[in-house]
C-alpha cells in the first residue's frame, strides 16, 4: 500500500527545511560566542587607535622626507643641466690657447681673464647651493665617483690611479650630481716581440 502522499510531500518539505533551521541556529549560536565584555571591547578599540595612530606617524614621516628632499635636491635636474655651462667654458679656454693666429696677444689674455671670472662665479653660485668639484686627480678610482675612460702607461703610479681629468665631476650635497671620466694609469707591458729579438741577438753574437 503506497503511503499518502500529502504525508510524504510534508517529510520532504520538514527535510528541506532543516539545513536552513540548523544553519540559522548555528549562526545564532556563533553570535552568542562573540558577544564581548566590556572590557574586551575597550582593548579591541584601544587595538584599532593604537593601529591607526601608528599609520599617521607612518605617513607623516614619509610626507616630512618627501618635503625635506624636495628642498634639498628640489633643483638637481636642473643644477645638473647648468654643468654643461662650467663645460663650455672650459672648451672656450682650450680653443682659445690653442688658436695659433691669437697666441701672444694681448686681445687672447683679456678674452682669457673675462672667461675665467666667468667661470669663476659660476663655482662661487654652485658651491652657495652646495654643489662641490669632485677632486680626481692622484685619487684611487671609486666607481662611486669616477667613471674610466681609459687606460694609461705609468709605472710611476699605483694601478687604478687617476691622471688625467678628461671631464670634472660634481657633487650635489651628498648625491653624485655626474661621475668624473678619468684616465686611470697602468703598468707599463713588456713588449714580447723586443725579448724574443733581443734573445735572437744574443745567440747569433754568441755563435759568432
């Protein structure tokens, strides 16, 4: 005999139904639990000022460090830019000098002085905002500094020691504003083709 319908639709629908009733006590249950003292809830506030305080002091301190680089180094791009200036007046000197049809003259010694007072000011400004020649010459090479351009024979200087300044570096308070290119000395190399002749001479003398 089949059951009554009506009864068996009721089970299913009471079946279906208690996932749902459970899930709904248990979050009831779950809310119970969480349900802080007095206390509790003044330590979780306390937590959460304690966080958020930190993160303002956080955040000043990069704004304090944002603002202070900024003034500091606020001109790097462009004091770095006015190098260029200190450079084509060196060139103006060297072209200068070396123009056969004006050595000796005395139009040449006065272009050569006004030249120099330029370039002088122009250092006397850079060094007012902080900005200094990196000293090269007779210096060991510190790829911090100096950038090298190239190798020369010297076994009067230690090896990696700079003699020649082809380009002056600069300094911007404690940032490298440009490298120096420099030429750093080496020792001199033994050529091997003047040994193996001089070692030829010695055995055509000696069979002689």
């Amino acid at each position: 005999m089949e059951k009554d319908p009506i009864l068996k639709t009721e089970k299913n629908n009471e079946n279906q139904e208690n996932p749902e009733i459970n899930k709904l006590k248990d979050n009831e249950e779950a809310k119970e639990e969480k349900i802080l003292t007095p206390e509790e809830k003044i330590k979780e506030l306390e937590d959460k000022l304690t966080r958020t305080l930190a993160e303002m002091e956080n955040q000043r301190r990069r704004y304090e460090k944002e603002k202070d680089e900024a003034f500091e180094y606020g001109g790097f791009s462009f004091a770095r830019e006015t190098l260029n200036l200190t450079d084509n007046l060196e060139r103006a000197k060297e072209s200068l000098k070396n123009d056969e049809s004006l050595k000796n003259s005395e139009s040449l010694k006065k272009t050569l002085e006004h030249i120099e007072i330029i370039h002088k000011d122009v250092l006397s400004i850079f060094k007012k905002n902080h900005i200094e020649p990196i000293n090269s010459i007779n210096k060991k090479l510190d790829p911090n500094y100096h950038q090298a351009m190239m190798e020369i024979e010297d076994n009067t200087k230690e090896p990696g020691t700079i003699i020649q300044e082809i380009q002056k570096g600069f300094l911007m308070k404690d940032r490298l504003l440009r490298p120096a290119l420099v030429g750093v000395s080496k020792k001199k190399e033994e050529k091997a083709t003047n040994d193996k002749e001089d070692k030829k001479d010695k055995e055509n003398n000696e069979k002689k």
